[in-house]
C-alpha cells in the first residue's frame, strides 16, 4: 500500500484525528493524501500539515450538513473519482455515509468518530427526527458497504453494532495525540472545558448549572453556535469563544481542571489533551469515559450540577488529590498516542485485499 485517501472535515476533532494520522503515515513511507469536506480549513490549518501529506480541497458538501440525501450521495461519487485521480491504493472514509450507495474500486475503510444513530440514542431516546433518520439511515448502508470498519473505542464499538445491527463489531483503534509540549505555567484554580459548546451531547447545561453552584470558577472555550444553526446560551459558565489549538494547549499548560458533562462521547480528543498537560480529570460517568479513564478521573452522574460543582471545588481545595489525579491522568494519556494509532491503522491497512490500481482519469 503506497498512497491512501483519507476524508476529513475542518470544523472539530476529526481534522485534528485526519491530521495527526496522516502527518504519522507519511513517516512510515506512506503517501496521504487528505481531502477536506464542507468548509475549507483556515490558513493556520493549512500551515500545520505535516510534510509529505497533500491537501485537496474538495468543497463537496459535509454529511452532517447536507441538506437531502442527494448531497450525500454526489459527495461520495465525487470522493470516489478522486480516489480514481490521484490512484489511491485505499480509501479511509471518516464519515461513513459516504460509501452507503457509491462503488469505490478501492478497498474502504469506514471510520466512526460519531453518527447521529448513536448520538440520539445517548442525548434524547425515543424516536429519531425526520431530517435524522436518512442520514442514520446513509451511516448505517455505509458502514455494512465497508471492507472494515473502525471506531475509536469499545464503548463506542459496541454503540454502532447494536444501532446498525453490524454483522461483527468494529475494530478498536484509539485515538492519539501528539502532546503540545508546553512548560507547565502558573496553576489556574478554575474549571475548564473545550469543544463544540453547542452540540447537545456535549451536556453544557450541565456545567452552566454546575458554575452556579460552584466556588470555582468554571470556564469555556469553543463555539456557542454550530454550522447546522444549533446554538446555546450559558448564563454562569465564562465563554472564551473558539480558541486555537495553541490557545488551548496554552490553557491546558496551567492545570485546570478539565470538566466534562458529556451525555455522549465517542472518544473525547479534549480530555486526552487535557491529561497529557496533567490536568486533574472530572468527567461524565458514561461507557466511554469508563474504558478510557477508570481510575484516572473523578466521575460524576452525567446530570448532576451538584456533582459537579462538588467535584470541581473538592480538586480545587485538595492540592494533594489534585496532583494524584493530574499525575494519573497524564500516566494514562501515554496509552493514547498518535503512534499507537497509526500502527493501528497500518496493521489494519495491510489485510486489506490490493485491488489493481484504477486507470488515471481526467478530474
């Protein structure tokens, strides 16, 4: 296997995970190839890539942002040529809707970073919406259309078997970061969360009503409102707005404590970075969480404020407790390394069948 196309969107943790991985395979001899879906990343995204990965900006619409199936599916064939253009040996699909109704002549491999199947399960039960159910729908046909299938921990491994009714689970392959490197600096006192403040899964309601309850101070730093029009209003947490990942590593450097209420996670790339700064870790009792950070966390009911904010202030006014925890934490983020998943993924790349490469064909 020589050149690989791997998808990724520019808005959350799939570009930091598409990133890494790629930047990882190119020292392995590897010829990545990444191409970037819906919004176009921004000039200081482009100057992080590692040398050896090659950018294409496809403006071809985000699933989670499509409007109608149609989107979906003139995404995956255009995918699909793209991989026929640039003669890619395999194609990694970070969002697996892509490969629901699109014949690839490449081997696929479908990586869930997370599916609105699972995420409505987990955040609100019940029946799923209308404008949610063709795109579970679309997840669902991509994942059984696969060669493999790959998510990011078990809990999450098991979340899709059962949601898609997936003939065998798909296989583990944890995420990693590669730490900031960062000088520790003065401590902060305060509680601090990062990421898409406005997904309803990330269970910021939670921490709003936490920071009331709170001595601390509780802090955060992401998004308020989504691309998709989602938005939420926090009346006791401190916004920071979107930061950059430097601003973030920066935050972390001074040992917070990182809280999170998540309701759903299938990974948690914030709370690996947090531990590797050695951030105390106070997190939602969930699967997840559980795999990943048993006995390296405090955990709390992913609903109770009071929890929380007994939590958080506890850390604060115990430097004892506050450093076994940090130290704990970071001990445990050594696990999850970018290393570690690219080996992963090239272990997996190499029991894929080497179909013939296509013919170059015109763009």
């Amino acid at each position: 296997m020589r050149r690989l196309l791997i998808t990724t969107d520019t808005v959350g943790g799939v570009w930091q995970y598409a990133t890494d991985l790629a930047g990882a395979l190119a020292e392995h001899g590897i010829e990545p190839v990444l191409a970037t879906m819906g919004p176009r990343p921004t000039a200081q995204q482009r100057a992080a890539l590692a040398e050896g990965v090659e950018l294409v900006e496809t403006d071809l619409s985000l699933d989670w942002l499509a409007t109608g199936p149609h989107e979906v599916t003139d995404a995956g064939e255009g995918i699909a040529r793209l991989a026929d253009v640039y003669r890619a040996d395999i194609v990694q699909l970070n969002a697996p809707a892509l490969a629901a109704t699109v014949r690839f002549d490449q081997p696929v491999v479908a990586v869930a970073h997370s599916c609105v199947g699972s995420w409505w399960q987990a955040v609100r039960g019940g029946c799923m919406d209308g404008d949610l159910s063709w795109r579970a729908e679309l997840t669902g046909a991509g994942l059984h259309a696969a060669d493999r299938v790959v998510a990011p921990s078990g809990a999450f491994a098991t979340m899709l078997q059962q949601c898609y009714d997936l003939p065998r689970p798909p296989v583990v392959v944890r995420n990693g970061r590669r730490p900031a490197g960062l000088p520790p600096s003065a401590q902060q006192d305060i509680g601090f969360t990062a990421g898409r403040l406005w997904d309803e899964g990330k269970n910021l309601a939670t921490i709003d009503r936490a920071a009331a309850l709170a001595a601390s101070r509780i802090v955060a730093a992401g998004p308020l409102a989504g691309p998709n029009g989602t938005a939420i209003a926090l009346d006791n947490v401190e916004t920071l707005g979107s930061l950059s990942d430097h601003d973030i590593a920066r935050r972390f450097a001074a040992r917070p404590v990182f809280v999170s209420a998540a309701l759903y996670e299938p990974f948690g790339l914030a709370a690996l970075e947090a531990a590797q700064a050695g951030c105390a870790l106070v997190l939602s009792d969930i699967p997840t969480f559980r795999e990943l950070w048993d006995g390296a966390a405090w955990f709390v009911y992913p609903h109770d404020a009071a929890g929380f904010a007994h939590a958080i202030d506890t850390v604060i006014g115990d430097p004892e407790l506050r450093s076994r925890l940090g130290e704990a934490a970071r001990e445990r983020a050594g696990d999850y390394t970018v290393d570690r998943m690219a080996a992963g993924m090239l272990a997996l790349y190499r029991e894929l069948p080497v179909r013939a490469a296509p013919e170059l064909v015109a763009a």
